[in-house]
C-alpha cells in the first residue's frame, strides 16, 4: 500500500539530507516533531472500492478489521457469500470490478468542506492511501494504464 502524504514537510536542514533506497536508511530519519507530537491523524481509502460502498463490517466477512478496499477480494477472491449475495441483489449478472471505475467520480467531494472536518477533529496530518491492492491508482500511472482516476 502506497501512503501518500497530503502534508508539507520539514524545513531546509532535513530537505538536504540523503537516503538510500534500503530500510536502514530511511528508519534513521528523524520524525518531525509536529508528527511525533500529533495526537490525531487521518488515514484516508479511497479509491473505485468506495462505489459500491459495501465493506468488511458485514455478517459473514472475514475481514472483520477490514474495510470496503476489501470489498474486491471478498467478492472475487474468497467469494464469500455476503459479497457474492451483495453483487446479486445490486447489479447486473456479468458486472465485473472494473465496470465501478465509471462511477468513481467523487462529484460530491468538497476539499474544503473536509479540510474544516478533519481540522474540528483536530487532526494534525492527513494521508491519501492512492493506490490499493487491486492496482487502481489515484492518478495518471504508465503502470496502471486505464485503471486510475484519470483515464
């Protein structure tokens, strides 16, 4: 899973520094203090696993700390009854996962409506999760031709 931070970070003394692409040298940064210091921060999933709005809370999931990004494996993956009913009763029989995209068209978000939301809860930071196990990406991606919010 790929965390996009939605957040300016740091100062010109840490925007010099260097890391190597290994484990090791990214854990020796430091945190900034305003993270290490928050007390509340939003994780976000958003993504075409929000269409059919359905997730891993329902009866008979196995996925009980899951969410709806899990809604594609349960249906397909696992194909466990709740998902597979769900489908049955919602949409057409030859309806595939990709045919949500379409509808993916978040005509309802509002950035500053949600930025005043998350500030009341007094969160410090948000994060994006922009791209999910399923490949959809929330932007225009060579590696995810044709399944991103873009295309």
């Amino acid at each position: 899973m790929v965390v996009l931070l939605c957040v300016i970070l740091l100062g010109s003394s840490l925007a010099s520094a260097q890391y190597l692409p290994n484990w090791e040298s990214l854990d020796a940064r430091p945190l900034p203090e305003w993270y290490d210091q928050a007390k509340v921060g939003i994780i976000l999933h958003w993504g075409v696993y929000s269409v059919p709005s359905y997730g891993g809370y329902a009866k008979g999931s196995t996925h009980t700390g899951a969410s709806g990004e899990w809604f594609w494996w349960e249906w397909r993956g696992e194909q466990q009854k709740w998902a597979v009913e769900f489908m049955k009763e919602n949409y057409p029989e030859d309806f595939t996962y990709p045919d949500f995209a379409p509808s993916f068209t978040a005509e309802l978000f509002d950035p500053d409506e949600w930025a005043e939301l998350f500030q009341a809860a007094g969160a410090r930071y948000v994060a994006l999760t922009s791209k999910h196990h399923e490949g959809w990406t929330n932007w225009k991606s060579p590696t995810a031709w044709n399944w991103n919010s873009v295309e």
